[in-house]
C-alpha cells in the first residue's frame, strides 16, 4: 500500500508560476488604483479573500525587511462595514490585524445608519447582510471614497462572474450590468464624474484554490474559524446552520456538535460552516482539490433566495 500524501511537505515544491503571475497582476492593479484615483481605500473584513488583498498590497506598496515583514505605511485606509452580527473571532482577528501593522482602519456601522432611521428591520433578528449597502454607501459618502479595492473573485458567483476589475458605480452608489467599460489588454478607464466611484477587484481572476495555495505559499494569517473546530450546529435545508444569539434553533430542530470550518465568513445570520478535519492551510488545499460548489453555493444562505439574488444586490450597490 502506498504512504499517504503528505501536502503540507509538497507544498514548497509546487509549480508556484500561476501564482507568481496572478499575484503580478494583482499588483499591478493595485498600484493603477494609487495612481489613478485620489481618495482610495481597500476593504477589509479579516475574511480570507481580504487578508490576501492585504498582502498584495504589502506587497505593492512597502517594504520588505525579513519573510513577512514590511515596513511602512499602505497610501490608503482600509475599510469594514460591521452588521454588529459579525463573528466575535473575526473582528477580534481584524482590530488585532491593524493594530500590528499599524494601519488606519475605518468602520461603518449598520446600528449607525438604523438609528439615523435610513436601515429599519422587520423583527430583531433579520438577516442585517443585505442591509450592508445602505451603511457602505454612506461611508464611501462621508469619507469622499472614489474607489474601493476588494477582494470579490469571479469563480464565487455568477453575478461576480460578469463583473470587470474596474467596476464603475454611478451617483448613486448603482452598478449597471450593461455598461461597463471594456477592459481590453488590462487598459482601464478609470474616469469618473462628481459623484461617482469605483470597485476595483485585484485577485477577480484567482480561483478559492488560487487563494488557498497563496495563502499556504505566503504564510497569511486568517481567523481560527477558517481551520476545523468544534462547533453546534443545526442542519437546516442542507446546510449546518451556526448556533448563536442571532440563529437560535427553531421548533423541532437538534442541536448537535460537528467538527467545521467556514470556507467563507460575514454575517452570522446567513453564513454557515461545512464539515471538515482541515487544521491548516495545505489540508484546506488539499479539499478544495476535489469540492465541485463554490464556496458561496455551499455555505451562503442569503445567495439561495433566488438564482439573481447577487446581482440584485449589487446593482443596489452592494460589495
């Protein structure tokens, strides 16, 4: 019988050359985002795609001074909109983050613009996530924000799949599926009139298994949650559903305890684990090697609404 592969220990010998040209591109992105736009800002919410977005932009803007450590400052703030349901490791991840880079971090919160009275909820626990817009709207408002670099892939949904790099978003904060700008030869056309502002999307062309293989390559540090551990659970329409204050078991459901890791993270109301061993980075690869759904397929409640949810959302302004 042959000996169980070690990934972990193959990892380091990978061809690393797809990598090494996404992040390139990456990079270059980033650095047309600086110099293009006045009032820039990355969005970051500790979720595996922005930590690394963060990275690249380490990468593109300081200075490395040993492994992965750099010095310096990024030329922009980073950004997060909090629903207040957030998981209490992510955002613990987040502020610890920042702080040890020392980066500016601004935040919007949703329970600002609920008592401004512009968010109004049907009953206390309703999902908040689709509620985001109206708070990120108002941050990119109140900052004066022109562009806003984030860490959306077009493998994670077909919405996003139809989405440019450069995403232009009109007066009203609105993206228009039929017009966008053609973005030939990686020439972009960045200019906006009073009012308007960019996305900008610097890893649209990587993969969750890109990310992964980044990730392990690069050593980037993400929330525990990432990585198997013990959590309740209630299996609901084919998803195990996070037990907490905001996603109480109803009538008639089991609580029970499995081994999880989330695949992706945001509001506690609509995001939900799957099963998993995966202790590291090389074991997540190792899964992704062999998962046919996409990591919001599997684990968003919100995107199983209806087959155009996504976009909706986003021709409202959403992420």
């Amino acid at each position: 019988m042959n000996a169980p592969v070690n990934l972990e220990q193959l990892l380091p010998l990978a061809d690393h050359r797809h990598l090494d040209h996404l992040e390139e591109e990456a990079i270059f992105i980033l650095r047309e985002v600086a110099a293009a736009f006045e009032r820039p800002a990355l969005l970051f919410s500790g979720g595996k795609d922005s930590c690394v977005v963060l990275r690249l932009a380490e990468k593109a803007f300081k200075q490395r001074v040993a492994g992965n450590e750099f010095k310096g400052r990024l030329p922009f703030p980073l950004v997060h909109v909090d629903t207040g349901h957030n998981f209490p490791e992510v955002i613990e991840f987040r502020d610890r983050r920042v702080a040890e880079m020392g980066e500016r971090l601004v935040v919007g919160h949703l329970e600002d613009s609920m008592k401004k009275g512009t968010i109004r909820l049907s009953h206390p626990l309703e999902s908040r996530n689709g509620h985001q817009t109206v708070t990120l709207l108002e941050t990119i408002e109140e900052h004066r924000f022109d562009v806003l670099i984030g860490g959306a892939r077009r493998d994670e949904e077909k919405a996003r799949a139809k989405e440019r790099i450069f995403s232009h978003r009109d007066s009203f904060g609105q993206w228009q599926p039929k017009e966008q700008r053609p973005e030939l030869w990686n020439l972009f056309n960045t200019r906006i009139r009073p009012g308007e502002h960019f996305r900008a999307f610097p890893i649209s062309n990587w993969t969750e298994l890109d990310v992964w293989l980044y990730i392990a390559r690069e050593n980037i540090p993400l929330p525990s949650l990432y990585y198997a551990h013990d959590r309740a659970v209630i299996r609901r329409k084919g998803l195990l559903v996070p037990v907490t204050d905001v996603t109480p078991p109803e009538a008639g459901e089991q609580v029970e305890t499995a081994q999880v890791r989330f695949r992706t993270v945001g509001d506690m109301t609509c995001t939900c684990p799957v099963e998993s061993p995966a202790a590291n980075a090389a074991d997540v690869v190792a899964e992704t090697l062999t998962v046919t759904v996409s990591e919001r397929g599997a684990t968003r409640m919100d995107d199983r609404t209806s087959d155009a949810s996504m976009e909706r959302r986003k021709k409202e302004g959403y992420f």
